[in-house]
C-alpha cells in the first residue's frame, strides 16, 4: 500500500514537472526598436531547388540488374 501511494504521488509529480517545462512562460517582450529599413539592393534570389532523387528502381529492375551483371561477370572472368 505504502509503495502504491509512493509511485502515484511520484507520477504526479513528474506529470505537474513535464507539464510545466511544456508550458511557454508568457513573459513580457522586451521593446526594442523597430526593424531598420533595407536601404541597399534586395537580398540575391533563392538558388534554383535541387531535384528530387530519381525514383528507387522496383523490386523486378533490381533483379533484372542482378542477373544481368552476374552473367556479365561470369563471361568476363
């Protein structure tokens, strides 16, 4: 019984801990001057976007693969 009540009250302990780490604390913004205006030329444009990886061959081209370079490996030994 002792134990019992030693692991819930340790549980809602650790549960009030983690719900409060969560918690965002809402503490007053600190004022500062705006944001300086850009006087100079805009920033670069973004690089062009990298292409996707080309598609994972199926199951079938990989065993088509296999044998055909196990034939050519055995013809070229």
């Amino acid at each position: 019984m002792k134990h019992r009540f030693l692991l819930i009250a340790l549980t809602l302990v650790a549960l009030l801990a983690l719900a409060a780490c969560a918690t965002p604390t809402d503490a007053p913004k600190p004022t500062s001057a705006p944001a300086p205006v850009a006087t100079t030329a805009p920033a670069q444009p973004t690089a062009a976007p990298k292409p996707t990886d080309a598609p994972k061959p199926t199951v079938a081209a990989q065993a088509r693969n296999m044998v055909f370079w196990t034939q050519f490996d055995e013809k070229n030994m």
